[in-house]
C-alpha cells in the first residue's frame, strides 16, 4: 500500500503534522493505519468505554486532530458541523446551517449527510447531501464561505443526495460535482473560489482518491459509469475506463497498492474490476487484469493487506466477509459469521464493525478469518467506518457516538 510518499507529504503539508485522521478514510485514504499495543481479548461486555453520548442523525465518518473530533449530524432541513473533545465527548463547538436537500430515500438508507468532513489547514471542509460545501475555522467554528458545488442544477443531486467526500492537494480540495464541464471540481480551500473544473462525467456516490503514480500525482475518480485518472494540477484527463452499474450507483471508494494495481468495485450489477496503471512521461498506460461480476461491495469499504482484499460481499441480504486475491479476482473465502460491515486495517489486523453494531478484532489469512474478540457495543443502525487514533477507536451509529479503548492495558 501507499507508504511514505509523495501522498504523505502533501497530507502533512496542508493538515499540519499532528493529525491523525484529517479525512475519509485515514492517513492515507485507504483505511490502513499502523498501530501497536491493541488488545487482541476483551471482557464479555466489550473494549473499555471511555465516554458515550447522543448525536444527531446522519453516516458522516469522523476525522481528528490533535485538539478535537469532527461529524456531521442533521436536525429537519439543517446540518450542524461539530466538534467534540476526544477525552470525554464534550461540544467544543456546534454550527447549524440551513442544507437544503429533497429526502427521497432515506426510510431505506437511512439519513444524510454521509460525507465526510475534510481538514485542510486551519480549515474544516463539508459537503451537505444537497451539494453545499462549507468552510469552517477548526478552532471556532465560524463559517468562512459556501460554494453550491452542484451548480443549482436539480438533475446533478442524486437521489440518495450528494455522499463523495473530499480530498485535500496542495492548497485545493477536490470532489466530483457531476454535469457537462464540471464532472470534477478544484476549489481553493482559502476563498471556496473554483480554482478548475473539468470532464463531463455525471456523479456516483464513491469519492476520490490521490495516488502516487510513478513519482506523479494522479488523480482518480470513480463516477456514475466509469473509472479515470486526471491531473489534480489541472484537471486534464489523463485516462479512463468504464465501470458500469445499475442506475450508476458506484459508491465504494477504489484501493490503490504500491504494486501500481488499482481496485474498484460495486453493486447493482456492476462487478469488480483491477488496473494496473504505469506512467511513461505525460502517457499513463492502462492494463486490465480482471474483471468480474462475482465481487460487488456495496456501500461498505475495502481494505486491502498484502494480496487479498477483504470486505463484505454483496449487494443485498447477508454479505457475508470475504477475501478476494487482488491477482485474480479469485474468492479465497467467505465468512458468514461477519455480515455487512466497515472495517480499518491495522498491522496484520483488521477492526471490523458490523451494521449491527457488533465490533471485533480479527486476524485474517490465506485460509480464513480468526476473530479474536467481538462485543456488542451500538444499538443502531452502524454504517460508519470506524475512525482509530492512537488507541481510541471512534464510532457511531444513527442516535449516538462512542469512544472506546483497544489498547492492551
């Protein structure tokens, strides 16, 4: 997986040195974090509680800094950017805003905003499930500026809303947006100003992901019917490939690996597919590997350990645990006692939420997976991804958020 690299360093560039969970999906967007001295057994009850507390509705991951943790929850027709202190869960400080947007499936999915905050700089980056993003200073929460990144066109807002969570490069953060032009959007993280939009792709759900690509950045995108890479400099689009679903639901954010194999994924008849990408000058080179219809994640995320990819299969029902070798596309095993759920990669590891709100720590391998603990510790309806600093594990479900410690103390 990406090391420390050239992803690293801009991370640490624009979201200062100290942070240990600045957007979706980690460090280093893939879910893979290093961390010693977890607990591997747990008393019946679960991991020591270090704090619980309401929260509004919503399935916007949490991200962290030195100082505080930040979500987003809705309340009727408004959102509120929040931030808690890690130690006990108390507000440091709470801003609601006015986020239009027509719920037209959320008794099935639950509610939004699902979108993860970003930090940037002294800055808190969201993005409603209307399209509407805000900056907001970390320390205060005073909104600095709001952009309509859908443009005010109704067609652009998909019908579960907008889910794509931003990512920072050098001083712009970058999303989709969808829409003849505007596929893809910079925008300068200083002024919410559009720094360059470009492509005419229309929106899936699934965000973007930064790579290093043979010594370059590279920008990938996964949208409503295909896979593609652009220069996060410009916008210039450098490749693509199609990646076709069922009324374009591609949600699951791709996985990169350092042996340059790209992986994406969905459900609604859409299947699985990996790249492998190789740079020659300003010629990005793209070769499939596999492709099937065997593998579809849904709207959970993947991580991947070496050469297998694990996550719950399936569009539907159960989907049960799987592990699918990233050479072939080949299923390795399926675990059935592990059903839909979010997971992070530590070490050799993986921590693994379930949308029943049942938490583990499990040891995967080429023959199946040991879990080593498990315990129930939410009681609602768990599609975050869990968020890991240090020791403190974050969650949260549809009512509440919770802070536990895996460390084995």
């Amino acid at each position: 997986m990406i090391g420390l690299s050239i992803v690293a360093a801009w991370l640490v560039a624009t979201v200062g040195g100290n942070e240990p969970w600045p957007q979706w999906g980690g460090p280093s967007r893939n879910f893979v974090i290093e961390a010693r001295g977890l607990a591997t057994s747990w008393p019946t009850d679960g991991p020591r509680r270090i704090w619980k507390r309401a929260l509004g509705d919503g399935y916007s991951s949490i991200v962290s800094d030195d100082s505080a943790i930040y979500t987003l929850y809705r309340s009727g027709n408004q959102d509120s950017a929040v931030a808690l202190d890690p130690a006990t869960g108390a507000t440091k400080w709470e801003t609601k805003y006015d986020a239009p947007f027509n719920e037209t499936c959320s008794q099935r999915l639950g509610p939004v905003p699902r979108s993860a905050p970003l930090l940037i700089g002294e800055r808190v980056i969201t993005i409603s499930a209307g399209g509407l993003m805000n900056s907001f200073d970390r320390k205060t929460g005073a909104r600095q500026w709001s952009l309509d990144l859908l443009g005010g066109a109704a067609d652009a807002v998909r019908a579960c809303g907008y889910s794509s969570s931003p990512l920072a490069f050098e001083d712009l953060v970058i999303t989709t947006a969808g829409g003849p032009g505007r596929g893809v959007v910079a925008v300068q993280a200083a002024s919410g100003k559009i720094a360059w939009q470009s492509q005419d792709f229309q929106n899936g759900y699934s965000s973007p992901l930064l790579i290093d690509l043979d010594g370059r950045p590279e920008l990938i995108v996964f949208t409503y019917g295909e896979v593609a890479g652009l220069n996060p400099k410009t916008g210039a689009l450098e490749w693509t490939r199609p990646h076709p679903s069922d009324q374009g639901v591609n949600v699951t954010m791709p996985l990169w690996g350092s042996d340059n194999l790209l992986f994406v994924s969905s459900a609604y008849n859409g299947g699985s597919r990996v790249l492998r990408l190789k740079r020659s000058g300003d010629t990005v080179n793209v070769e499939e590997v596999w492709a099937n219809k065997r593998v579809r994640i849904h709207f959970g995320n993947a991580v991947r350990l070496g050469q297998y990819i694990y996550a719950s299969n399936g569009d539907f029902g159960s989907a049960p645990f799987a592990a699918v070798d990233v050479l072939t596309g080949d299923m390795i095993w399926r675990d059935r006692s592990v059903t839909r759920a979010t997971l992070l990669g530590v070490g050799d590891k993986l921590i693994i939420l379930d949308e029943d709100g049942n938490l583990a720590i499990a040891t995967p391998s080429a023959t199946g997976l040991t879990v080593h603990a498990k315990a129930a510790v939410l009681g609602h309806t768990a599609w975050t991804a869990p968020t890991l600093v240090g020791t403190t594990l974050f969650l949260r479900d549809r009512e509440q958020i919770l802070a536990v410690d895996l460390s084995a103390r």
